[in-house]
C-alpha cells in the first residue's frame, strides 16, 4: 500500500494526481498533509482497484483530478526532476523529452511518459469530476462544493517548479512534435493546444 493516499474513506471520494498539476496544494488542505518529496500519491484508476479489491468498490467513490496543458506539464516535469535528481541536472530540456520519448527509464518510477486520460479514465469512461490546472481556483470551487468540503478552504501554491519564462520559450519544431505525439490522447482528450 502506498504511504500516502488520497482517499477519503468517510465522505467516499478519491483525488487522482498526475505528477506536476498541482495536486500537493489539495493533498494539503484536502487531506491534511505536509508537503514533502515522497508525499504524494500518484495512483491511476487501475492501481486504486488493486488497492481497493474490486473495480465495484472503485465505483461507490466519487473521483476527481485537474489536467493540465502536457507542453507545459512536460516543462514542469523537466524542472522538477532536474532540481531534485542529481543524475538529471545535466540533462537538457531537448535530451530529457528525447529520452522520455524513447521509453528511457530516468528514474524508479517513470510515469513522466503516461498520458493524464490514464488517470481520468476507468473502463473507458471519465471520472466523475476532471478540472483544469489553467482554471485550478475556479473549478476548486466546484469541488468543494461538490464534495461539500469548508467553503473557507483556499489551495495554497505549493511545489511549483521554478520556471523562468513561458513554457512556450523552451521548445523547439522537435521538441514540440515529440510532445505533441508522446500526450496525443490528452491533447485532443482535452483539446489543449500549444500556447494555450
């Protein structure tokens, strides 16, 4: 069982949390926790019925998690890994998403190459609820309401890479090509497009 989970047992509702969409602020005021390395947890659908015992048990919770534009996701994946892992601080922004592209496993658990559907969807539909990280406070709101959480609750921004000009500045034709192939799902899932 992973150390940390977004499950609320009492209420019946689980946050899913790709890496970099900001879930660390909800994992804080939602669920009570300390952000810290090694504090989140990044369960798909499929591990959460592994964790659970049945995709029926799965069912009786609602779900909720936020996308996020994957050009600029893949950015903030880059700076996150290159300050915390020592062995990817040389890596360029070019070489990081060649490698990720070519299935290099950078890290234990490589999950940077998995498309955000993966943990939006469960046997092919979508989970109840999915905002955008581009409109986190506003559909925030939704949530609480929704979940009927303290209206008073206000995400905090936390963990942010520290990114120093648009994600748009990072790219180049290859680059840009490579993510839009390596997240095609979530692009048209989600219809993001680059600059946006």
């Amino acid at each position: 069982m992973a150390a940390f989970t977004n499950i609320n047992k009492e209420k019946k509702f689980i946050f899913l949390h790709p890496m970099r969409n900001g879930g660390k602020s909800i994992e804080q005021i939602v669920f009570n926790r300390s952000p810290g390395d090694g504090t989140s947890d990044h369960m798909t659908p499929k591990e959460w019925v592994d964790q659970l015992g049945s995709e029926k048990e799965l069912d009786t919770y609602f779900k909720f998690g936020f996308s996020r534009n994957p050009w600029d996701r893949i950015v903030s994946l880059y700076f996150y890994r290159k300050n915390n892992l020592n062995h990817l601080s040389k890596y360029t922004f070019e070489q990081y998403v060649t490698n990720v592209s070519k299935n290099v496993k950078m890290i234990k658990t490589h999950k940077d190459k998995i498309n955000q559907v993966e943990w939006f969807y469960q046997n092919g539909k979508p989970i109840d609820f999915i905002g955008r990280f581009e409109n986190y406070a506003e559909d925030f709101e939704k949530v609480k309401e929704i979940l009927g959480l303290d209206a008073s609750l206000v995400l905090p921004q936390l963990n942010a890479s520290k990114k120093r000009q648009p994600y748009q500045e990072m790219y180049n034709d290859e680059t840009r090509k490579l993510v839009g192939e390596m997240y095609k799902q979530d692009i048209e899932y989600f219809n993001y497009k680059f600059g946006e």
